[in-house]
C-alpha cells in the first residue's frame, strides 16, 4: 500500500521537481549572460585603451615624416621656399623625442591586456603596428599611406571594441545595463573621432589632388562625428554621462578646436582665417586635452557598464538562491503533506491504485469520481493534476521546438502553481523575444543612416564593393546612381532644419519606392544619395534614373514655424554601369558623381550617364586644367563682347564681355566660356580669368566716349569671395583714366553667390563705389530675401528664357518680385524673337544672347 501511496503523489511531486529545474536553469542562465557581460565589457575597456594609445601614436608619426621632408615641410609653413626655416628645425629636434613617448605609451597599453578575448585582437593590431613601425622607420611609406596604414589598426581595434559591445548587449541586458552599454559605444565612436579629427587635417593641409580629398573627407567625417553627438535631438546619455560629455565638448579647449577644426572653410586656402599646417601643429596641446577628457568619460562610461551588469549579476545569483530555497521549502512540504495524507487515507487509497498506475504513466485521467467524499476529492486532484502535467508538458514541448506563440497562448492552469508555470513560461518568451529585437536593432544601427533609415556611407560603398566583386563572377552589369538633390539648401536655409530632415525622409522613401526591392538605397552624407542596381541594361537604367527625377520632384509637407507647407526640390542623378567587374567600386561611385555633377551644370534635374564621351570630355578638362595656366600667361584668354540692346528698339546699350580660351588647334582648339569658366573654378584660377576680363574692359573703357554704353564682366563665384576682388575692380577704374568710369563699368555674380555673406559685403563695397551689380538668377534665390541684396539689375538666365512652360512661370515669378523692389530686368541667351517679345512682355529692359551677333575680340565700338 505504501508503495502505492508513494507513486499517488509521487507525480505530482515530480511536476514540482520539474518546474523547480527549470526556474532553476534559467536563473543560472541569468547569472551567466550578466557575468558574460561583463567579460566583454572589460574586453571593450582593454581595447579601447590600445585603440587610443595607436590614435596618439599617430600624430607624431605624421609630425616627424613631416618636418624630415622638406616639401611636406614647406607645404605645412615650416619652412619658406627660398630655406628660411619657420619651426622646422625645432621640430625636427623635438618629434623624434615625442614619437618615442608615444610609441612607449602604446607598448604599455598592448602590455596590460589581461582579458583573452582583448588579447587575440590587440594580439593582431600589434603586429601590424610593429611591421607599420619597421617600415616607417625606414622611410616606405608616403604621407597618406602612412595615415592610412594607420588608421587600418585602429579600424581594427574599433571593430574589436564593437564586436564586444554587441556581444554585451545580445546577452539580454537589464533596463538598466542595455542603456550603459549603448552610452559606452556611442562615446567609443565619438572618442575614435576626436582622436582622428587633428591627424586628417594635417594630412590633408600637406597633401594634394586625391590624397587630399580623401583626407578632407575624413576631416569632416570626424568633425560631423563631434557635432552630431552633441545635437541636443540625439538620445540623451545617462545623466552623469550627459553632464561629462557636455563638459568634455565645451570645455576651453574642445570650443578652440571647434572654433577652428569644424569650420567648412578652416582647410580652404582661398578662405580668409583658413589654418595652415603650423596652426594646426599649434592645436596639438588643445587636441590632447581634449582627447584625454574623452579618455577619462570612456573609462567612466566603462564603469557605469561593469558596476550596472555586476548589480545584474548579483541579482541573478541572489534570485537563484531565493529560488532554491522556496523549491526545497516546497519539496519538503509535499512530502509533510503525503506522509499525513498517507496515514488518513490509506484504505481509501486502495481503490484508487488503478487511477494511480494510469496516472504514473501519464494518461489523462476522464473517469467520474464514485465512492465516499474522500474518494471524490482524491479522484478530483487526479484529474486536475493529470490535465495540469499535460499542460505544462505541452508548453515545455512547445518552447523545445521554438513555438513560443504557442507557448504564450495556452491558457494557465488552474492555482498558483499553474500561474507560476505560465508566468515563468511567457517571461522566458520574452526575454527571448527582447534579446532577438535588440540583436536586430544593434545590427541595423551598425549601417544605417539614423535619420532616413537607409545605408550609410560605409555600408553602401561595403555593398557596393560586394555587388562588383559578384558581378566579376557572374558577367552581370551593375549600375550606379550618384543622386544629388537641387535646391535642398534653400528649404534647408530658408525653413529650417527640421523641414530639410522631414523633407530628407520623404526622399529616401521616395527613392526606395522607386527601385526595386533587392536594390541598395544608401545616404552618402548631406544631401548626396546612392543607388545600386545590378543585372540592369542601360535603358533600364536610365528609365529608373528618370522615374526617381520625377518622384523627387514632387512637392513635400514640411514644417515652418507653427505650419506646415509644400516645398519642392529637384534631382539631378548621374549613372554610371560596368559589366564582370571592369570598374573597381571606388572609381565607379567617382564616374556616377562626376556624371551628375555634369547633370548639375547642364540645368539640374537631369539624368547624364557616363558614357565614352563623357570619359573623353572629362580627359579633356584635365588636360585644359594643366594648360590654363601657361595659356593665361600667353593672354590665349580673350574676351568676345556680345551686345546687349534695349528690348524695345533693339538700340546697343552695352556689351558684356564672354571669355573665351583661343587654344592652338595643335592643343585641341578654341574653348567656349561655359568650359572655360568651369576650368577656371575647379583649378582655382577663376581670379585670374577674371583680372584678364577686367583689363579689357579697362581697355574698352579708356578709348571710348564718356557717357557711352556700359561693359558688363561677369565674376566667378570664387573671385567674388576673395577680398582681392576690390583691388582689381579699383584697378581698372584706375586705369580707364577718366572719373565717372565706374558707372560704365557693371560686374554681375551667379545666384548661387549671395548665399556667402563675404561675396554680399564685396558688393555692398562696390556699389558704394559707384559700380552697378547684377546677379544671374536660376530662380533658386527665395523671392524675398530680393529687396535687400546689393543688386542693381536683375539678369534672367537663359534656362528661365527657354521654352519651357515651367521655367517661364519661375521667370514671371522673378521678374514680378524684381519690379515690386524696384531692380531692372534683362535677359541673356535670347535665340528666339518669340522669346524676346515674351520677355518684354514681362518687363525686360534689355536682352542678349545669339539673337545679337557677337562682336571681335577688342573691336568694341561704343555708342
């Protein structure tokens, strides 16, 4: 009987022991996911430390190569051209010392990883670092190799760092740890990018062509980095995090290298106040400040981390005994509770030994309960307890095999030990589910653009490099869109930057919406995006680089002041293709942008593809580039001077003057004054085309009559920044010989040139001096800001002077804003009379374009 008895209330005992091993388990589960945790925060912690010290390492590496070459030496104004020496000598005492520190700084920090994990990578890092060294020592590598072999073990070290981070967060974190991990890899990045910013700005202030524009692009990179997390929209740091970063980014010196290193125009040479390569060498001291307050809030961050999983840990370990103990306290009840049972019932118990039997089995009792009150209570259990084992067992099976929906929608049993099953059941599902959702969001943030959602810069040219890779096996064509908004700059100044970020997302939706599913969006940065599209033909292409002009120029709601309001930008794409791998990633993504900057002149929203032609055209401009200089010297450059007559009557009042580069055939022939210009800008001789145009005009002005018609010389956007721009406009009215010669003599900008508040002053100062000014509009400038621009006349362009309905409706808009405040209107590029009487009929005071002959060069006559 007793034995009987035992296996009665044996099951239900077995039940109790199940349930107990299974809090148990995940309790210790808990513990060693916190512990884990921790492990791979004090990896973190490790790494970071010789990430920084190879950071550091950097900077005098570049110092010492620099000062040891005299061209890099003159490049950075140690050194004047005829020997003088500026602080190179110093240096050159004084670098050898500081690398050695540096190099010993970094030693000390490979030296003291501890953790196994942290060692296996630091252990790679620093053999690449001792090979770089060796090599460096013996002058291998060129300047931006160097910086770049460099900045290839800090990446990997970075990678470590993220790699650890990652696994600290997929362990199923706290509330309160999840928070603390995240804050330390956002404060690892915004330290990566401090210690980077002085470097890439060295490097770039040293170097030419593309090695500088490679570090200029990591220059900005780096100082956007720094802004970005200071944005007060950004997600708030823990609070004793938050204070400390505000600290470390507004301290003296983090406002001195802002001041200076995050200005657009701090590496410009043409810019006033721009720095040179002393200047930056004088920052040295504030960038270490500021890199070792970073360095302390990193480590703090790291201690917040440690001490919020060690709390985990030590909550886990004390949920663990708390569990042990109530699951003994239970088993020791039971079985209190079957010896008392045992004795009362024992002959009652007789009868249901059958049900018992078929209950240890684990059959599912059904049977009505018969006999005495006794025997139907005990019947009652056996029932209940038989459908409690088979619930349970259903959503034990159903966690093994991974339903868990399953395992949440069966309903509890009935009583406490029931609810406590279902309870433990649904919060392992959840912290199941919890760990899945942050796995994904960390991986998503990882490479993505966090204000459109798309791949940012690294992951699209990443992908980009994978899908050319695939393509060398497959023999497929991919194609490239470089997409570059027009207008943007305008909503964005105009609105504010809330509406250019709602307006930012509505085209990355819009870009995503128009390609295909298995097709790569990705932001570049700004307003630049990319699109990849592999096995596509070229009309195809083009079909696609089309359809996504027009989506993009559909208007969009965006906020401005309390309300909201349609704003429309435009697109203008270049597309580049290549078949099996012909093209690496890199130089495709250059042809794609090169394609749309060509998009961009020829009037924006449209689609250039580069084709044969556009490779020949671009050779052709590197060529005109080198030969500019030599062909200004020769005075190649002359100006051709166009008529310009009143609307009406057709009556010569002016000539404006268009240069043009008379090449020898031999050098490839005459070159019109769209590519000259062009040329001029993008080889920062724009000032020099200009002083050539001026001196004709002096020319002109000398030998013709007082009070005859006026010259107009049109200045680039370049030379009418430059503070020079007055001396040389003096200059000719100097020249001329005769007072009143300014009110001959007009100058006229692009429109795109107002927006920089130097080019507005410069025409503030020349009006004074009796000079007229008029601005060439694309109908980009917003209509009011018109009254109060230093403008005298208003000249149409000749895309507002096309036959194109919406163009002439901008053209109305602008000529009916320039008469309201009270500036006169012209036109230039008339081909048509059609187009000239519309233009009268708007108020036009004078035109020019092919519809007036153009004149010889010099043989100006003035009425």
């Amino acid at each position: 009987m007793w034995q009987h008895l035992t296996a009665l209330v044996g099951i239900p005992l077995l039940a109790a022991t199940v349930l107990a091993g299974s809090l148990t388990g995940r309790g210790v589960g808990d513990l060693q996911d916190a512990r884990s945790a921790q492990e791979q925060l004090r990896t973190s912690e490790q790494v970071d430390a010789v990430r920084r010290a190879v950071d550091a390492e950097l900077l005098p590496t570049l110092v010492l190569r620099i000062a040891q070459d005299r061209v890099l030496a003159r490049r950075a104004g140690l050194e004047q051209p005829d020997g003088r020496d500026t602080g190179r000598a110093t240096l050159l005492s004084r670098a050898p010392s500081d690398l050695e520190r540096a190099r010993a700084a970094t030693d000390r920090a490979i030296a003291g990883v501890g953790q196994q994990e942290a060692a296996v990578a630091v252990g790679v890092a620093a053999d690449q670092l001792f090979a770089l060294r060796a090599d460096t020592d013996r002058g291998l590598h060129g300047l931006g190799a160097l910086a770049d072999d460099f900045r290839y073990v800090s990446d990997v070290l970075v990678v470590a760092e993220r790699e650890a981070s990652v696994e600290a967060a997929a362990t199923g974190l706290s509330r309160r740890s999840a928070p603390a991990v995240a804050d330390v890899e956002r404060l690892v990045g915004l330290s990566t990018s401090a210690t980077r910013q002085l470097p890439a700005a060295l490097v770039a202030t040293v170097l030419t062509g593309e090695d500088r524009d490679a570090a200029l692009r990591r220059w900005r990179a780096a100082s956007g980095d720094l802004e970005h997390l200071d944005d007060p929209e950004q997600e708030p740091l823990v609070a004793a995090l938050a204070t400390g970063t505000h600290d470390a980014l507004h301290s003296p010196a983090a406002q001195a290298l802002a001041g200076g290193l995050s200005s657009g125009w701090a590496l410009d040479p043409t810019s006033p106040g721009h720095l040179g390569g002393v200047e930056l060498l004088a920052l040295r001291p504030l960038s270490a400040d500021r890199d070792a307050d970073l360095a302390v809030l990193v480590g703090r961050a790291h201690g917040l981390a440690e001490a919020a999983t060690a709390a985990d840990a030590e909550a886990a370990a004390s949920s663990l005994r708390l569990t042990g103990v109530l699951c003994l306290l239970a088993l020791l009840g039971g079985t209190w509770a079957t010896v008392a049972a045992a004795r009362s019932l024992a002959a009652a118990l007789r009868r249901l030994g059958r049900d018992a039997r078929e209950l240890q089995e684990g059959a599912l009792l059904d049977r009505p309960a018969s006999g005495p009150r006794e025997l139907r209570d005990v019947a009652r259990a056996l029932r209940t307890a038989s459908r409690g084992l088979h619930r349970v067992r259903e959503q034990v099976e159903a966690v093994a095999r991974g339903d868990l929906g399953r395992a949440v929608e069966l309903p509890a049993v009935p009583g406490p030990l029931g609810g406590a099953v279902h309870a433990s059941v649904t919060s392992l599902v959840a912290a199941v589910r919890a760990r899945d959702a942050l796995r994904a969001e960390l991986a998503h943030r990882a490479d993505h653009d966090p204000l459109t959602g798309l791949r940012d810069r690294a992951a699209a040219e990443a992908a980009l490099e994978a899908q050319v890779e695939r393509s060398r096996r497959t023999g497929e064509q991919v194609a490239v869109f470089f997409v570059d908004l027009d207008g943007f700059k305008a909503v964005n100044d105009g609105c504010g930057h809330a509406a250019g970020d709602v307006l930012l997302r509505a085209v990355a939706g819009r870009l995503r919406d128009g390609v295909r599913e298995e097709d790569l969006v990705g932001r570049l940065g700004g307003d630049e995006f990319v699109v990849v599209m592999a096995d596509i033909s070229v009309e195809d292409a083009l079909a696609v680089a089309e359809r996504l002009v027009e989506l993009v120029a559909r208007p969009v709601r965006v906020p401005v002041g309390g309300d909201e309001r349609e704003r429309t930008v435009g697109a203008s794409i270049g597309v580049a293709l290549q078949r099996a791998g012909s093209v690496a990633a890199p130089a495709l993504l250059t042809r794609a942008d090169t394609a749309a900057y060509r998009a961009k002149a020829a009037g924006r929203g449209r689609v250039v593809l580069f084709d044969e032609a556009l490779r020949a055209e671009v050779a052709r401009e590197e060529e005109r580039a080198r030969d500019l200089p030599r062909a200004l010297a020769a005075g190649e450059v002359l100006a051709e001077w166009e008529p310009q007559v009143l609307a009406q009557g057709r009556v010569v009042t002016g000539h404006r003057a268009r240069p043009v580069w008379h090449r020898p055939a031999e050098r490839g022939g005459a070159v019109g004054t769209a590519e000259l210009v062009r040329c001029a800008e993008a080889t920062g001789l724009g000032r020099a085309v200009g002083r050539a145009l001026l001196a004709q005009a002096a020319e002109v002005l000398r030998e013709a009559p007082r009070g005859g018609a006026c010259v107009v010389v049109a200045l680039t956007d370049r030379h009418a920044a430059d503070p020079a721009v007055l001396d040389d406009v003096t200059e000719v009215l100097e020249a001329t010989g005769r007072p009143g010669a300014a009110r001959d003599l007009y100058v006229e900008v692009g429109e795109r040139a107002l927006a920089d508040p130097d080019v507005v002053a410069h025409l503030h100062v020349l009006r004074a001096l009796g000079v007229p000014v008029g601005v060439v509009v694309d109908g980009l400038t917003p209509l009011r800001d018109l009254p109060g621009a230093p403008v005298d006349v208003v000249v149409l362009s000749q895309d507002l002077v096309r036959d194109d309905p919406r163009q002439q409706r901008v053209a109305r808009l602008v000529a009916g804003a320039s008469a309201a405040a009270g500036v006169l209107v012209s036109a230039e590029g008339v081909v048509t009379e059609e187009q000239a009487a519309r233009l009268v009929g708007l108020g036009t005071l004078c035109l020019s374009g092919p519809l007036v002959a153009l004149t010889r060069p010099g043989a100006l006559l003035l009425s």
